[in-house]
C-alpha cells in the first residue's frame, strides 16, 4: 500500500468512527512519499494533538553514541506527524509511553522543503529497550526487546 | 515572624454558606468551608470590586505607594522588582518583603492587567505594597481530609456510599433539579485560590521546589519586568485550572441527565466537563483514564451519586497554568463535591463546590477549594450561554503580548505549546543574562 492510500485510508477510517481526526485536517502533499528516510534517534517531546500527534527526536549519529548537533553545537530535532493523538495511543505512541531520552526507529517520508520533518506514512516505529541504542548503523528493530509501535517496516527509499 | 491578622467572617458570605444541605459527617467530604478572612493582602488597584471597569467610588488597596514603605517594615536590599537574577535569589523567596508583601494577584495587575495600576511613576522604586501583617492560613488551604490519593479519597466517598445502600443510581425523575445557568460568587476574599488573600511565600509552601521556582519566574515577570503572557491572550488553551479561577470558570451552566453530567464554563474557550456517572476508571497506565493515554485540557471525569450529593473524580489532565496561580503538572487529580444550598422552604439557591486537588509533581500535599455557585434567576429568560471560539487577536512580538490589526504582518514563533510557551517567551526575551538552572545532560548529548 502506498503511503497516500494509508493516509486515505486512515482518514476514511477516522471518518467511521466519528473522531474528529476524521475531517480533512491538511493535505499530505508537503511529504515527499515517493522518499523513505528511516532515522534513530532520542525522543524529546511528544505532542499528544488530536487531530496528529507528533514525535520529535534527535538523530543520533552512525555510531550511535550521540545526537547528531547542527553547527551551532545544537542538537537537531526532527519532528515526524502520525495518527491523531487517539488512534496513535492503540499503538502505544503517547507521552507517557515515549518520554524524554527513549530511544526509537521511524520511517518517514520528508519535507519537500528539505525541513527537518516529516509524515510517518505506513513506514514502522520501534522502541528500543530502555538506555540501549542499536549497534552503529542499526536500528532499533534488530535490537532484541524492542517494540514495534503499530505496523509497518524500517526500509528507506532515497 | 509574620502574624495573621485575626481571622473573622464575612456575614453575608458565611450565611451564604452555611445554607447548603444538612449532610451527615463524613470521610471525605463537608468539611467546615475555609475560614473567609475580613480582608486581602494587597496591593488591589480596584479594591473589593469584582465587576467589568473602575468603580467610581474605587478604592485602591495598598500598605504605601509612590516610594512609601509601610510603617514598621525594613525593605530588603533587593527584590522581585529591583533583582536582576531572580534565580539567585532563592534564599528570598520565603520572605514576604521580597515581594513588597504583594499577593500573587497583587503583583499580576500592578502594571494595571485590569486594574488601576500601582506601580507608581518610577518603577521600580514606586511599585505599591501590601499588607506585610496579612496573611491567609495554611491549614486552612490544604485538605481536611487526610488522603493521599485521588483515589483513596474517592474509593473511601464510594464505600461510604456504599454503605448507605448507594451510590443512588438516579433517572430522569428523580435526578436533582440543576440543571441551568450558575454564577460563581466572586467576593475575592472567598478562595485562596483566587490569590488575593494570602502572601506568596504561604503560596510557595504548597509548592514542590521545581513548582515554586515556576510560580516565582510568573510573579517576577509580572511585577519585574510587566510581561505578562497569559494562555487566554494568544488563544492557547485554557487547562483545567481555569474552571477555578476568581475571573474564568465563573459562569457556569450545569445539564444533568442520568449517564452525564455537563459542567460547562466560559473563559477565554468554553471549558466543559463531562461527568460519566458509575463509570470506572482504567487504572493500567501512568494516571486513571477513561479513553486512550492522551492527557485531556479538561481531564476525564467519573462520578457518583450519594444522595443528592455528586462525587466526582477527574484524572487524565494535561498540565498547564491558570494565570495567577500555580502550573500543575499531568498528575493532577481531582475530587470534587456538588452538593445543593438550599433555603429554609427546600427551594435551590445554588451549588456547593468543593474541590480537593491531588498532584504529586506540583503540590507538597493535597489541597482544598471551596466554590459557591448562585442560581441565576429568571432562567427561561437568559440569554443562551455563549460557546466561546477564540478568536486570535494578539501575539507575541519580541515576547510582549501584542494586539494585532486584520492584514498586519508579524513575525511568528511557533508554541511549543507542551512545552510550557508561556516560560518560553520569557526565557527568550525578558531573561537575559540571568543564570537559570539547567538540567543535566543525558550520555548521548541532548
């Protein structure tokens, strides 16, 4: 399935069941969805939004030992939109299951505008254990204990 | 060592009430109404009066103003309007003096938030002072109650109920007639809560150390340097607290069906409450809930009937800040109590509203307000209660709230909305130089 016909699909089901989430809240067409980026990096907020939540986190870097700092020194925060707030919870995406320092996997669809963001589509989302990044140049699915958060696979399309 | 003043009550407002309904003793809940004290601290740029404008018999409230210190008081070296660092001034913050003996509400209008402003020709050195012998009792503000836990506090009102034969499972007959439009009495001597009547140090006392630096970043921002960012002026939510307020959640309306009960305020939003009734809660997750793990701006709500008492329990709430008052953290919790005031022949005067808060993050122990509600009368007459939709008329620019004119360019930061925006602004624009606490870092760098 495509990432349009998820999101398409989604909001028809969002329309099913009454939720607010249901009505046309924005167009996806800011998403490049022919592009899978899939990062690894360190919550630092999670935005329960009913209509979509958004995850941001810190990319760490290949190693995999710290965050990826912009050239001010500061870390750079990528923001990724999913579900709303409710339907991303079935899933476990909430704030209190994602605070601050967890370490996750997401396939997103980026920015057009080359922004640090983007739309998790129907890529995967993994947890990793607590305080346990994956090996460098992994992800946090081939670490043993992690937790798929919802459906969908950590492949990236350039 | 600070004295209270005596304690007396206010005739009319202790009559007002006393007149709720006779209930028996109980665990958890009818506990004698905090004391009401004859006056507020100060400083108060319209006095007693609670409506719309200046008054034109107004009399401000003060100690001394101009310059002035009141008689018997030595002035600290420094304080909340001459400090450059309020975050080193820690030590201070426990003293009275530090404010000008102000209340929270004192310091929040001195610049003239809606009030005749105090702050004098010269400010800092004129900024007005309160009452440095008044005070509110602690004791009196914290719960009565001695549970430690929301649900402690719930569970023995059930039990009790239980005991009775209860909870009363009401229908559409036999449910209390209260449904219809409220106003709050607004006196603001009536709660601590609406932060007139007691210094800020008895204030930072109910406080954890991370919530009173909080509260005390608020109160200098109003007084140190009058930027003032209150969630209302942008549009940004208006939280759970705000049902509480002196000002907002005031008017009120209550529509009462066997299954829910809808308690719905006006604010700068509408603020409604949706009561489910013999509803329990899911207690698997960091807080009780009744939907999905996603904090709710009004909470979720469960409750009760016992007799013709409703008990309530809300859990679930995101944290936020009600302006003037404390910011309150995701683990907020309340019981509530509506019980009618009623007169001599049974007819309804109005609601009794007593709120007991439980919030291990922001608060030291639990605490208690008390609200009386009249019944407007006149009701089939009344015009409908409006559903606010707020509509964005200001903006920070340059971290001062700013109205803005239709068509008029601004540049815009988008909130970190839970992220505490408000302590954004003022971080960014009215905290320069000064050396704020900073939280450790985690071994990957962020």
């Amino acid at each position: 399935m495509s990432s349009l016909n998820r999101a398409t699909v989604t909001a028809a089901c969002l329309a099913l069941l009454g939720s607010p989430a249901g009505q046309a809240h924005h167009s996806f067409a800011m998403y490049d969805s022919g592009k899978t980026l899939v990062l690894t990096g360190i919550i630092t907020q999670v935005d329960p939004n009913p209509n979509h939540l958004q995850v941001f986190f810190a990319p760490l870097n290949a190693a995999r030992d710290q965050v990826e700092k912009d050239a001010r020194g500061e870390p750079v925060v990528w923001a990724v939109e999913m579900d709303g707030a409710a339907l991303a919870a079935r899933d476990g995406i909430t704030v209190n299951g994602l605070p601050r320092g967890t370490i996750v996997s997401v396939g997103l669809h980026p920015l057009r505008n080359g922004h640090t963001g983007g739309g998790r589509g129907e890529n995967g989302f993994y947890r990793c254990p607590a305080d346990t990044p994956p090996p460098p140049g992994k992800h946090c699915d081939s670490v043993a204990g992690a937790v798929a958060l919802g459906e969908g696979s950590l492949q990236a399309v350039p | 060592m600070l004295q209270l003043h005596a304690l007396r009550c206010i005739p009319g407002l202790l009559l007002a009430g006393l007149l709720q309904a006779a209930e028996p003793a109980s665990v958890g809940r009818g506990a004698p109404d905090p004391l009401i004290p004859p006056d507020i601290v100060g400083s108060e740029g319209k006095g007693y009066f609670t409506g719309a404008g200046i008054p034109a018999d107004n009399a401000p409230i003060f100690a001394a103003r101009d310059g002035a210190v009141p008689d018997g008081i030595e002035p600290l070296a420094l304080d909340i309007f001459s400090t450059r660092d309020f975050y080193q001034d820690r030590a201070l913050w426990s003293d009275p003096r530090y404010y000008r003996c102000n209340s929270a509400v004192g310091l929040e209008q001195i610049w003239g938030a809606y009030e005749v402003p105090l702050i004098g020709d010269d400010p800092p050195r004129t900024a007005a002072w309160g009452f440095c012998d008044r005070d509110y009792p602690r004791e009196q503000i914290v719960s009565p109650y001695g549970f430690a836990t929301a649900k402690a506090h719930f569970e023995a009102l059930l039990t009790e109920a239980t005991a009775k034969g209860g909870p009363t499972r009401h229908t559409a007959a036999t449910l209390p007639a209260w449904s219809g439009r409220y106003g709050r009495q607004r006196d603001k001597r009536l709660a601590w809560f609406n932060g007139a009547t007691l210094q800020i140090p008895t204030y930072l006392s109910l406080l954890t150390p991370d919530y009173q630096q909080r509260f005390v970043q608020q109160m200098y921002h109003y007084s140190g340097d009058n930027s003032a960012q209150w969630p209302g002026s942008y549009c940004w939510p208006e939280g759970f607290m705000r049902r509480l307020a002196q000002y907002g959640g005031a008017s009120v309306q209550l529509l009462l069906t066997p299954d829910l009960v809808l308690d719905m305020r006006n604010a700068a939003k509408t603020l409604v409450t949706q009561i489910h009734i013999g509803r329990r809660f899911n207690e698997e997750g960091v807080v009780p809930r009744l939907g999905p793990d996603v904090p709710q701006w009004f909470g979720e709500t469960i409750g009760f009937w016992d007799g013709e008492a409703l008990i309530t329990w809300t859990s679930n709430v995101q944290g936020w800040i009600s302006h003037g008052g404390f910011e309150y953290s995701s683990k907020l919790q309340s019981i509530e109590i509506y019980t009618a005031r009623k007169d001599a022949a049974g007819a309804l005067l109005g609601l009794h509203h007593e709120v007991v808060l439980y919030d291990p993050e922001a608060l030291v122990e639990p605490v208690r307000i008390v609200h009386l509600l009249d019944r407007l009368p006149d009701q089939q007459t009344l015009d409908p209660l409006t559903i606010m939709e707020c509509i964005p008329q200001s903006f920070p620019v340059s971290g001062v709230t700013t109205p803005m004119s239709p068509g008029q360019v601004v540049e815009y930061r988008v909130p970190d909305i839970f992220g505490r925006p408000w302590a954004k602004i003022w971080e960014e624009y009215h905290e320069q130089g000064m050396q704020r606490p900073q939280p450790a870092k985690s071994r990957f760098g962020l």
